[in-house]
C-alpha cells in the first residue's frame, strides 16, 4: 500500500523538525564539514550529534563521506538549501507580521489611557 503524498511530507517535516537537524542543515549550506567541525558549532555530546546525522543520513538529505579517520557530512542536494532560504524568508515575514501588530496594539495602549496626574 503507497504512503499518500502528504502523509510523506507529514513525514518529512516531522524529520526536520529537531533544532541540531536544522542546524546542522544549516551549517552544511556551505560546504561539507567534518564532525569536529560541526560539533565547535554545536554545543552537544557527540553520541547526540552522531544519532541526529543519522536521522539526516537515513532521510537521503545528507551524506557522509570517509578521509582516513575523518568523517565529513554534506548536502546531498541544493533543493535542502533552497527550503532552508524558503523557511527563512516565511520566518521573517511573520515576525515583521507580529512586530506590526505588536505596534498597533502598543499605539491602541497608549491612546486609552488615562491622562497621567501632575503631582
């Protein structure tokens, strides 16, 4: 029996949505980077960064590639990248959204209130 299409993107956005996932989609929009280097940027335990690049590797976002003793991670597509600026730009304009109202509803504030007594 095939998944429907939105459950998969259910699915989807349900792996995305863990704070070191996104950020290490983050981070690898410039380039692979090997664990070390993802761990300076992110403050967890290293069995904790291994078990969320494995959700990304497992996903098909992510790959690994082996140097020695190294191991690098990279973005196994630009389209990762492209939701990641999408996600940023619906961000911002919720939050000039939420600034805007926030204004007005300071402004409303202000205009009922009553006059301040002179002492």
């Amino acid at each position: 029996m095939q998944v429907p299409l939105y459950q998969a993107k259910a699915e989807f956005f349900r792996m995305l949505g863990h704070p070191v996932r996104i950020r290490v989609l983050e981070l690898l929009q410039s380039g692979p980077l090997p664990v070390r280097e993802l761990l300076k940027e992110i403050d967890i335990e290293p069995s904790n960064l291994s078990q969320q690049l494995a959700v990304l590797r497992r996903s098909g976002i992510v790959v690994s590639v082996r140097d020695g003793a190294t191991v690098s991670y990279a973005l196994a597509g630009g389209d990762v990248a492209d939701l990641l600026k999408a996600a940023r730009r619906i961000l911002t304009e919720l939050l000039v959204g939420q600034s805007e109202l926030l204004a007005e509803l300071r402004h409303a504030d202000e205009s009922t209130l009553p006059p301040q007594r002179q002492g």
